[in-house]
C-alpha cells in the first residue's frame, strides 16, 4: 500500500542513510546526561510519529529500520521483507519531563499487539511490533507493561509484540522523516485505508490503560512458568517456585559484604538491605529486618513436622526463606532467606538499575 503511494507520489527520491553507532548516539542524543532513548517498532513509521512527537518531553521522533541484518538498508530493501529489518521509530526524550512508563502507554494505544504477521494493511515481519530495550530498567519495564497489558483483559488473543534488545538504528531516507507533515493528504489517505484508527477506535473507546497506574503494585510481577523455566537456574527455580531450601553455606550471598540491595531474583522488587545483613552461622544470609516490609508476605509453615513462618514476596510470590525470634537487638528478627532467591544489586549498579531512590541509604553523612 504504501509502495504504491510512494510511486503515485512520484518520492524516489533516495535519500542517505545513516548509521548510527551507540558511541555517536550517546554523544548526540545524550548530550549533558539528560535525554535517553526508547525503540519502538509498530508497522508503519509514518502512523508512530505523530503519537510520540506530541507528548510533552519527547524531543525528536525519527523513522528508521532495526532488527535486521542488512547495514545501511533502504526502504525498498525493508520493505521487500528480505532484510529482516522493522519499520521502527527512535524517540529521544527527556526523562525530567516523561516516563519510559507513559512512552510505553503510548505505544500499546497505537498498535496491534496481537498481529503476529504484521500491523493493519502492511503485511510481513518488517511490520511486526516490536519494543527495543536499551537498559535493563527499560526491558522490566517493559516486560511489567505487557502482563500488566494482559491482565487488564483489553485483549483477547495473546500479545505476540517482542521485547528484545535495541539493535543499531538505521535512519530512513529523508523523504520518511515526517512524512505526516510534508504529505498531509497522502498520510491521512493511507492511514485511513490502512485500518489502523477504526481498530485503535474499537479497541479504546471508552477504556483506560496506564502502565506505571498504582505502580507500587504493578511494577513487580511474576512472569509466566514457562518463562521462569528459561530464566532461573534449577536451584533457583527449586527455591522460588517449588519451596525449596539450598545447601547452607554453600550458596553465593551467605558471605557476601558488599554495600546493596537484595531483590527478589523472580519479580526485582526490593527485599532486604546490606545494612540490615549479619552473620548468624547458619550458613544461609540473615536479615534484621526488611528493606520493604509491603513487599514481605508470612505464612505459617507447618512442614517437617513443626510450625515456622515462612517468608515469600508480594509480587513475585517467591518463596525466600523462614523468619525466627532468635535474632539480635533491636529486632530479634532473624530473617533467614535463600540465595537462590536473590539478586544482589552493589551500591554503585543502583541508579544503573533502576533503584537509585535507595542510593542515600550508602550515602556518608
């Protein structure tokens, strides 16, 4: 559909493509430390400009190609489907004033997630939808956005849209870049035929979806079995999942004495302080006390043959570990948790990943 505007609009014009590396990005999209980068891939780039380039913080939106193979690959290239490039654009935006969290609100207002071949009219995997993660933080929250997505039950065929890596981005050809603006009527006649606003109608009207909405709650959830499966190692997977308990002493955090944080290694909501650490011989790490109580949940355990208190996470449900009244003072709280439960985030890696609010915890008066 769109090849033929192209020819009927007489734009062959070819125009340079640039490859943009992640040092020249950071240079000039990163320029003082404040603007970041989000990827999104939503069939055709003409519609996913607008929706982003008018949101208060968002700086540029450019049209381009990632995914594929190709290096420097042109329009036709992508769009013949033979270099498994996706139809993508670039926003650069302000963090101060936006949230990846509402860029990423935008985005599953304005696609198809379900389409597994394509987005409306335009058919192929160059037309898929695709989000392109550049941190860590970007990809959890991502991946907290889809199931929140999910269970909001607005959709009824499975969300298919990946979250994968922010490959290298390829800017399209001049002629792409705001074509909405440049080509009013043509944009407005293609969108039309396209399918795209009588879908987003049916699907929205009337409905409310926000990723970062009571965010306490929504942005640490538990992934499905079958991913679990993939991700977590075997003990891993035995402790959280089936209640299981690892070797005492012979596990990673048992020593550990590093300044940080312990999240949950199933959801990463935060659980324990190294502040809050002490060695309490049993060979498993030992807590006072926890960093979040909202995200502790006891029950009492009536297993082998006694009743102890058995400690998992809100979110996650992640079975931890027990807690016992033998601790020392203030407390008397011994909280002793699994290493397999864990994931251990230093001080210095805390803004990295996402926790920076627990960074004047370390910090020295």
């Amino acid at each position: 559909m769109k090849k033929i505007l192209l020819i009927l609009a007489g734009l062959l014009v070819v125009g340079g493509l640039t490859m943009i590396s992640a040092d020249a990005e950071k240079k000039s999209v990163n320029s003082g430390g404040k603007l970041e980068k989000a990827t999104f891939a939503g069939g055709c780039f003409w519609c996913m400009e607008p929706p982003f380039e008018k949101l208060p913080g968002v700086k540029e939106v450019i049209s381009g190609y990632a995914g594929g193979r190709k290096v420097n690959p042109t329009y036709e290239e992508v769009s013949s489907g033979s270099t498994g490039h996706l139809e993508s654009v670039e926003v650069v935006y302000d963090p101060a004033v936006i949230s990846y969290d509402k860029l990423l609100d935008v985005f599953w207002k304005n696609v198809d997630p379900t389409d597994p071949g394509g987005s409306f009219v335009d058919r192929g995997g160059q037309y898929r939808s695709a989000i392109f993660y550049h941190s860590e933080v970007q990809k959890k929250t991502a991946e907290a956005s889809k199931q929140n997505l999910a269970a909001s039950g607005i959709f009824q065929k499975p969300n298919v849209t990946e979250i994968i890596p922010a490959p290298v981005f390829y800017k399209a050809e001049d002629y792409h870049q705001d074509y909405y603006k440049k080509n009013p009527i043509r944009y407005k006649l293609y969108r039309f035929n396209s399918g795209r606003d009588q879908f987003l109608e049916k699907t929205w009207s009337g409905r409310t979806f926000e990723t970062n909405a009571a965010a306490g709650e929504r942005r640490y959830m538990k992934p499905s079995r079958e991913e679990l499966k993939k991700r977590l190692t075997p003990m891993q997977y035995k402790v959280t999942q089936e209640d299981g308990t690892e070797p005492a002493f012979n596990n990673e955090y048992a020593d550990n004495k590093k300044e940080g944080i312990y999240v949950d290694i199933v959801s990463g909501e935060p659980l324990f302080s190294s502040l809050d650490k002490y060695d309490s011989g049993t060979g498993w790490p030992s807590f006072t006390k926890p960093l979040e109580p909202a995200n502790i949940v006891e029950k009492q355990d009536r297993s082998w043959f006694a009743t102890r208190t058995e400690v998992r996470s809100k979110h996650g449900d992640s079975h931890l570990g027990h807690v016992f009244d033998d601790g020392p003072k203030p407390t008397g709280k011994r909280f002793c948790m699994n290493s397999a439960a864990l994931r251990f985030i230093p001080k210095e890696a805390l803004e990295k990943e996402g926790y920076g609010e627990y960074k004047k915890l370390f910090e020295k008066k």
